[in-house]
C-alpha cells in the first residue's frame, strides 16, 4: 500500500507538488497521469527518496520513508523515467548485483537472473556488456532488475517510453501479474491507451494538485463524457485541453 499524505515540494517560488493526499491499496494497478510539468516524476522522487519534501509524508507498505527507509525502500521495485545501467557490467552481473542489494540468497538470486533474462529476450546477451545493449535493451534489463525480489510496491515512472510493441506487451502482462499476487503498481505514464487499458484507478495531476481521481468510468462522469469516451478526450477536458484542434490552414502547401 501506498500512502500519500499532504506531500508538497516547493522550490523557491514555484509550487512543484501541493499537499498531495492520495492512498493505494494493495493488488491495485494506479496510472498517475498529468502533463508536462505537472508534478508527476517530482512526487515519484519524493516517494523514492531522491528528493527531500518539504512538507507532507510517504507511507510504503505502512513504513514511514522519513523515518524507516531502509524498510520503506526495500519494499519497493523502482524503474525511473531515466534509468541508470552501469555499462561495464554483462547483462547477467547487472541483475546479480541488483539482487545482492536485496540479500537474495545465491540459490534464489541464481534462478530469478536466469528466468529474467529469459523473459525479457535477453538470454542470448546476458554475458555481453551492457554498453552494447540498445536502449529498448536497458530499458528491461531495469525493468527485470527491479522485479528480482518480488517487490510488494512497484513504481515506474515512464515505462513505455522506447519500448517496442512486444516490450509494451509484456511490461503489460508483468503488471498485471504484480498486481495479480497482492502487489501495488504505481504507473506514471502519458500513454493514456495503455492506461486505460490497465489501470483499476487514474489520478491526474495539475500544477502540482490532484484534480481527479477514481476508475475511468468516474472521470467520464466527472468531465460529463459519454461512456464510451476515450480516456485522452476525458483527460483533455479536465486538464483544460482542446478536445478537437481547431482548423488551420495547411502547413505545407
């Protein structure tokens, strides 16, 4: 479970996120959605603890990340919106070393690496050094890096992004069986497809504030969409969008 409580981050004048209150149950599949700038990777980074709030609190799996980090982060499975790989190590000593920050046993660490690796179509390059990987590639060496300990939270910020149709298919099928075995998935994404096509709840963020949140069905209601709307026309209506570009003249006569 995630729980979000009046998290706000200020940087000098400007109000990134405000006192944002939001809680996550356990086996839910979250999309946070929201526009460039709007505040979503900002609060990710508060959640992760890469940046200190200046006011409000993180509850992970009910462990203060104020106060009990360790507890609170090994919880989690993180994959940011630009991930860190370190390029010297092979594919397969990545995940190894991602499981040793967990303290998996050999045994454990040993099968995981070698089923991820599987998984993610990457077993004919587990021994090549990640330098040489593409970036669709490091994308799911991350991804299965963050899943190597089974987290009972895992937030992503962006995971989509440069993914080939078949990635964006299995990140699809590993969500849904995250959230399947009792876990939280926490998704910031701009693909409202996908998003829709997964997510039990959508919050959407504006200037920093939420300004909805519950199944698609009630954003429709609260934008007064009919029900078969998609969710870009309800996502466009209620950050303040246009709905349907206006005419231009042609661009390229």
């Amino acid at each position: 479970m995630i729980e979000l409580i009046e998290l706000t981050k200020r940087y000098a004048n400007t109000l990134a996120v405000d006192e944002l209150s939001l809680s996550v149950p356990s086996g839910e599949i979250f999309g946070f959605l929201g526009p460039n700038g709007a505040g979503k990777t900002t609060t990710i980074r508060m959640m992760m603890g890469l940046l200190q709030p200046t006011s409000g609190r993180v509850l992970l799996g009910g462990a203060d990340l104020a106060t009990d980090p360790l507890t609170a982060k090994a919880m989690c499975g993180f994959v940011p919106d630009r991930p860190h790989v370190y390029d010297k190590l092979t594919g397969a000593e990545y995940l190894d070393f991602a499981a040793q920050l967990y303290s998996l046993p050999d045994g454990v660490r040993h099968s995981r690496r070698d089923r991820f690796l599987q998984l993610f179509d990457l077993a004919a390059w587990g021994d090549e050094l990640v330098e040489g990987y593409s970036h669709g590639m490091k994308q799911r060496l991350v991804m299965a890096s963050a899943l190597m300990h089974e987290p009972q939270l895992l937030i992503v910020d962006e995971p989509t992004v440069g993914m080939d149709p078949r990635g964006a298919r299995l990140l699809k099928r590993i969500f849904r069986e995250t959230a399947g075995r009792g876990a939280t998935v926490f998704m910031s994404t701009h693909s409202l497809e996908v998003a829709e096509e997964l997510c039990d709840r959508v919050g959407i963020i504006l200037h920093g504030k939420l300004i909805a949140l519950g199944t698609v069905e009630e954003l429709r209601a609260q934008a007064n969409h009919t029900t078969d709307s998609s969710l870009e026309a309800v996502f466009l209506r209620l950050t303040g969008g246009e709905e349907d570009e206006p005419a231009h003249e042609a661009l390229f006569a």
